[in-house]
C-alpha cells in the first residue's frame, strides 16, 4: 500500500523533472537551429513526409500500408543526414533526440493506472529519506548493528548476557522483517532506556520500507499530537496525517508510556491499536515499562491489547551511559 501523500509527492518530482527536461531539450532545439543552417528544413521534411504518410494510410486503406513503410525509410534516411549535419557542426549525432528517463511510461509515473517502476522506486527512496529523518537509518541496519557492544557477561536473574539476548532478537527481527505482510504479528520491545529498542525499529524500518511497503515511525507522544491536532483540523492537512498513522502497512510506536495520561491519549491510542488489529496491520511497540506498570497505567482493554503482542524482552546496561 502507498502512503498517498508520499506517492503524490513522488510523482510531483517526476513531472517536475519531465518539464525541466522538456525545457532543456528546447533550448538545445533552439540553439542548434540557430547554428545548423538547413536543419530546420529537413525536420519539415521529415513531419510533412509522415503526415502525408499518415493521410494516405487513411484514404487507402490497404495500400496505405506501402505508403508508411516508404515513409519510415525516406525519414530514416532524412534523419541519417540530420544527425551527419549535427556532427559536421560539433554536436553530438543524437543531440536532437529527446528521450525520457523512463520508456515505460515516458516519464508519466504511470502505466495503465497503475504507479510505474520509476515512480515505484521513486516513492522508495523517499520513504526511506523520510524515515532516515526521524531514525538516522543510515547508520542502522541489521548488517552494522554493533553487538560487542552488549555485555557478554551472564545475567544471574535472566541466565543469559545481553549480548546473546540481543543476538537471538537480531535474528528474530531480521526474519520478521523478511517475511513482513498483513499477517505478521505486532510485537512488543520492551526493556530499560538505552538497551537498543529504537535501534532496532531503525533496522526493521529501513527493511520493511525497502521492501516497498508503507512504514511509519513515530513516538507515541506524536502520534497522540498528531490525534489531537486531528480532533481539531479544520484544513483536513493534520486529519490526513493521523490517518496516516492507522492506514500504514507497520506502524512503529516508541516510547510508548511516555506520552502524557489523558483520557484523550489513553482512549485515542486505544483506538488506533484495535483498528489496526481488527484490520491486520501490523504494529511494533516499543516501551521501558513492565507489564506490571502498562497495567497501571492504560486502562484494562489496552492493556490487554498490548499483552497480546509478541514479547521481545530486552536487559542489561544502558549502552549510552558507557
Ligand atoms: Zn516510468
């Protein structure tokens, strides 16, 4: 699915490189008409033999046939003598072919309704801009990811070292990002400050985007502003963005816990997690609290809505104070 508001912009980009393109290849028509005296007459030669070619077609019906094959040989050899006229002059031989970027669709950003490759790979690498923005997702993929820096020293409560534990999650996302579809499950990060949680929502962003689907990332203190903001629109901009948050393909929700208890957070987080539930869109949750303490502070419902989310327990020493 596509984020429609990226998608719009992606395909703005493309028309906007098309009629830069186009205006590009009419100054270069306009200087090398000035420059090549006579080329302006074989390219009259050239359209006038083709609409001729084109009438006949019309008029004759069967025979019009010999009468555009003779046409494509009397232009190809016009234009042989065009591109031997732009040598003679220091241009390059194709320097009046005007050629889009992509032949699929002509630089259109759409074939038969459907979004093209180009505008495909386009909307592609701006998603992953746009999440590189908020996750810094350059420096974080499942290849970079530092492990030695997790102790490797056995926990005596968890009888494993964070390091191992973090490789087992490692693997574990890795596996789910490669998989991702509706039918993933949403999961649940949780573990102290420091211990790698947003670090590995960078990874499985990057991953799943890469994968052409439509992520978002976003702390839950936003996405409950973003609500907010909704709950007041009246220009439809920040309605858009909130729904945004229940129609993407993964949601990852950081810090949750962190976000001030209102009745309106409360109920409005609710909300979104039991949409995308019910609509089997996947949700990634990351949060320091213990079950104990999502207990206390959401109410029974929520709760149990997160409980039902695949645990990924996090421990150790939080790294940024090493
Ligand atoms: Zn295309």
């Amino acid at each position: 699915m596509f984020d429609p508001i990226l998608l719009a912009r992606a395909q703005a980009r493309i028309s906007e490189k098309k009629a830069a393109r186009e205006a590009r290849a009419a100054r270069r028509h306009d200087e090398i008409h000035a420059a090549v005296p006579g080329i302006a007459a074989i390219e009259g030669q050239m359209r006038s033999g083709l609409l001729r070619a084109v009438r006949e077609t019309f008029a004759s019906g069967e025979k019009g046939e010999s009468a555009m094959e003779a046409c494509r040989e009397h232009n190809l050899a016009l234009r042989m003598k065009r591109s031997r006229m732009l040598t003679d002059h220091g241009y390059p031989a194709d320097a009046l072919d005007e050629a889009p970027d992509c032949l699929l669709c002509g630089d259109a950003g759409f074939t038969d309704g459907k979004p093209c490759f180009c505008l495909r790979q386009l909307y592609a690498d701006m998603q992953l801009q746009s999440l590189d923005q908020r996750l810094d997702l350059l420096g974080q993929s499942f290849e970079t990811f530092d492990l030695p820096i997790f102790s490797a020293e056995e926990d005596p409560l968890e009888r494993e070292s964070p390091r191992d534990r973090m490789k087992l999650l490692l693997e574990y996302c890795r596996k789910y990002t490669r998989r991702f579809g509706r039918d993933s499950a949403n999961l649940l990060l949780r573990g102290g400050p420091g211990l790698g949680k947003t670090f590995l929502c960078a990874c499985m962003a990057g991953e799943v985007a890469a994968g052409s689907h439509w992520v978002i990332y976003e702390t839950a203190a936003n996405a409950v502003a973003l609500m907010e903001a909704e709950k007041f629109a009246r220009d439809g901009v920040s309605g858009e963005l909130a729904e945004r948050l229940f129609a993407c393909d993964l949601l990852l929700l950081d810090d949750l816990g962190a976000e001030f208890v209102t009745p309106f957070a409360q109920s409005a987080l609710y909300q979104l997690l039991s949409a995308r539930l019910s609509e089997h869109r996947p949700t990634i949750a990351a949060t320091v609290l213990t079950e104990e303490e999502l207990r206390r502070r959401y109410p029974p419902q929520m709760a149990s809505r997160l409980e039902s989310f695949e645990l990924l327990p996090l421990f150790g020493e939080d790294l940024r104070r090493k």
